[in-house]
C-alpha cells in the first residue's frame, strides 16, 4: 500500500510535471470509483491542474475551486501518461485528460476495485470526513508533547501508529520499519512506554518517513514507476538476518499483511511464530 513517503514522492513530482496543464475532459472507468456526483466528474473541463497535495495518504488535486481527492487504498497508482488510455484498460479507474494529449491516471491492480475519488468543492475538502478524522501528519514529526499525548493509549504500538485518526500517513510497511529504528517491541502498549521510549519512537517516525523521501528524491527520475524502490530493512525481510545485530528477522503472518521484526532487539528474545499455528514462545 502506498504510505506517505510513496504518495508524497508522487504529489512532487506530479505538481512539477502537471501544473498549469488544461483539463480537456475527465471520465471514471472505474464502476464505483467516483463516491460523489455532484459536481458531475465533466465539470473539470477546461480548468487547469493547479497542483497536488498530499494530506495523509489522500491527494488532493486541486482545480481552482474543485478537488479531486484521491485515495489510492492497497493496489492504486497515480501517473501523468504521455498518451491516453484505452477505454478496454481494465486498470483504468479515473482518466483526466489534458491539453497535449497527457492523461493524469489513477490505476488499480488486481481486480478488486478499492481506489477511490471525490470530487469536492475546494472550501470544504477539509471537512470531508475522509480528510476531517486524519490525526497530526507523520512527517514531519509532531512536537514531543504532541506526540506523546497521542500515544499515550491502551492499544498495540503496531496498529496504533497505522490508525489514521492517530497519526496520518503511516502504514505496515513503514510501521514495522519505524518499531525496528526505535527498537519497540509490536505488542508494547502506547500507555506502557517510558517517556525515553517515546521520544525514540517520536524521533524514528520522522527519520525513517525523511529518508525514504530524500532516497526518492535522489533515485527516482521525473515519472513514478509502478513499483518503488523502497529502502526497507526489516518489512518482509523475514528469515534475513538483522541489520544491526544479525539475528534471524522474524514474522507474523496475519490475514491480510506480515509483521516483520528483530526478536533480539524488539521483544527481548521472544519469537511470536504464525498466530495460525503458535503462541508467543520464550
């Protein structure tokens, strides 16, 4: 799933790329793409793509007093093509059409349909429920008093920092990156964490989310590819060894994603094997 780093890379180099351009015409192949119709989808044509923010994981892009906000969910692109899509391609989920005969695209792989966009006048974006219920932005990294006052609850530091109402933009693959950096275990609870502790988690969410953008930035060309480079050293690593200490990397496979960590350094030696089939072990 694309997380801030990713869909921040992307706002980048897209406003570079797209500002100023003229919107011809814009369609959504996408059967339930579109969660809005009033204004219809037509109603971007002839205005110009002012630019692209991000706020979480959403784009906002912004057509003078219209904004497209766009949440790519787990399997979602968005690309400036030099030439339009066809009608038959079945990854196309919304299509802007601008002057020159580029298209902004927003892609989903896969067949479940998931990416989703709301068109919305620009003064009441914030208060779309979707942007209104996003927590402090991940990066930069809230104060040290913001931050704690949002940890300080009674839930598992893994879903606690992937709850967008918490903190917004972080996902599974840079929690497990940013747990590792702070060498937390998954399973402390936010209320449970010494105030050392909590600065050291403060401190690794705006490190590990900054250099994932400045890699971006020094890697990747004007277009976005499909798949990024992403400069991870423990997400999905399992069975590699540490990257500090050498121990094997250990996983938690759960319906829907994997939970990578450092049994060594994050909880104290303790191997959690697939919750399908063992316990916590000591």
């Amino acid at each position: 799933m694309p997380e801030l780093p990713e869909v921040e890379i992307t706002a980048r180099r897209l406003t570079t790329a797209a500002a100023g351009a003229t919107a011809e015409s814009a369609l959504a192949p996408g059967m339930v793409t579109m969660k809005t119709f009033d204004p219809p989808l037509d109603a971007l044509a002839g205005r110009t793509l002012e630019g692209i923010e991000r706020r979480g994981k959403l784009f906002k892009v912004r057509f003078g007093d219209l904004t497209l906000l766009i949440h790519l969910m787990s399997a979602g692109r968005l690309q400036l093509w030099d030439k339009r899509a066809s009608l038959r391609d079945k990854a196309s989920r919304l299509l802007v059409r601008l002057d020159d005969d580029r298209e902004l695209r927003l892609r989903e792989f896969g067949t479940q349909q998931r990416a989703w966009a709301k068109l919305l006048a620009a003064d009441t974006v914030d208060e779309d429920p979707a942007v209104a219920t996003l927590g402090p932005e991940a990066w930069p990294a809230p104060d040290a008093t913001t931050f704690a006052a949002l940890i300080d609850q009674p839930r598992h530091l893994h879903p606690l920092l992937r709850d967008q109402r918490t903190i917004a933009g972080i996902g599974r693959s840079w929690v497990d990156e940013i747990l590792w950096t702070a060498r937390l275990s998954p399973f402390k609870q936010g209320d449970d964490l010494e105030p050392d502790e909590v600065e050291r988690l403060r401190v690794a969410v705006g490190e590990r989310l900054g250099h994932a953008l400045d890699h971006y930035e020094d890697v990747l060309g004007e277009k976005i590819p499909d798949k990024l480079p992403l400069p991870l050293e423990v997400h999905r690593r399992q069975g590699e060894p540490c990257p500090r200490c050498g121990t094997k990397l250990e996983a938690i496979h759960f319906k829907d994603y994997v939970m990578s960590y450092c049994p060594e350094e994050q909880t104290g030696g303790r191997v959690l094997k697939d919750r399908r089939l063992s316990k916590l072990l000591k």
